[in-house]
C-alpha cells in the first residue's frame, strides 16, 4: 500500500455536516465497495497461503532429496523445517502472505470506519432535525432591512432619558 491508499482511507473519516443528505446517499455504496475489495483481498490471502504451503512442500521434497545443497548435513523433520525457513523462496511467499493480510486488515478497518461514519451520519441527522445547527432566520413578514430592531433600540434610549 502507498500513500495514496491511506489518504483514501482517511477521507472516510470526515463527514460533511452540511451535505448530510448527500452522504447519506453515497454511503451504502461505500460499504458495499469496501465490502467487496475486503472479499476480493481475502481471496488473494488464501491463494497466498495455498502458495506458501506448496512452496514449503516443493522445498521439503528438494531437500529430503539433496539436503547438501541447502545446507542440511543429516537430514531431519527439524533440520528440513529449519532449512526451508532459510531459503529465499519461502521468504518471498511469507512476505506475499504478510502483505496480503495487512490489505485484509486495513479493509476490515475501514468497514470498521464506515459503521462508525454511519452513526456519525445517523447522529448528524438527529443533531438537524433538533435544530442543533440551526441557522438564522427572519420571521414572517419580516424586512431585509432589519427596521423593527432599529426602532426598539431607540425607543430603549428615550425611555433612559
């Protein structure tokens, strides 16, 4: 994974307070993209596992057979498992295991962001409908002109007087 894959990542974090309905909208397509990547990464951390495990087996028969060319002098369970932990076939294959799993994490991490970005959203809707960020606005019948709040503050004065 790059950079570019974490700033993805993180954009699902953010929620835009006043396009609520927007992302509300657009959500359940997030997941379901997220869910799909998730499954298509965990299929390719299968095919890695199944890839170690035949790597580790083809090294097993070659070095039950030649165990001087991989360094193995008598040739035991231990001395074969040993060997085939040195060579760097095996390593590559864990290596493709390793970043095949952390795909799946990060993924299962952000299915794990968008449930909370869902009640996030969920919240935001009830934060509106409460009026919690209300914003200003005139009465009925009210001029842009705001004439009425001028003349109650002069009156204010004269009473003072």
């Amino acid at each position: 994974m790059d950079e570019h894959d974490f700033d993805e990542f993180d954009s699902l974090i953010d929620v835009d307070m006043t396009a609520l309905d927007r992302q509300s909208a657009q959500h359940p397509r997030l997941v379901w993209t997220y869910g799909r990547e998730l499954a298509n990464a965990q299929k390719e951390l299968d095919y890695a596992l199944a890839d170690l495990e035949t790597t580790d087996a083809e090294l097993d028969d070659a070095i039950r057979h030649n165990g001087k060319a991989y360094g193995v002098g008598k040739v035991t369970e231990l001395g074969i498992k040993t060997a085939i932990k040195r060579t760097q076939e095996h390593r590559d294959a864990v290596k493709t295991v390793n970043d095949k799993r952390y795909l799946v994490n990060m993924l299962y991490s952000a299915l794990r962001t968008l449930d909370h970005r869902r009640t996030s959203l969920s919240n935001g809707v009830r934060l509106n409908e409460s009026n919690y960020m209300a914003h200003p606005h005139r009465p009925a019948g009210e001029s842009k002109d705001r004439s009425r709040f001028h003349s109650i503050k002069k009156r204010t004065r004269r009473k003072d007087k």
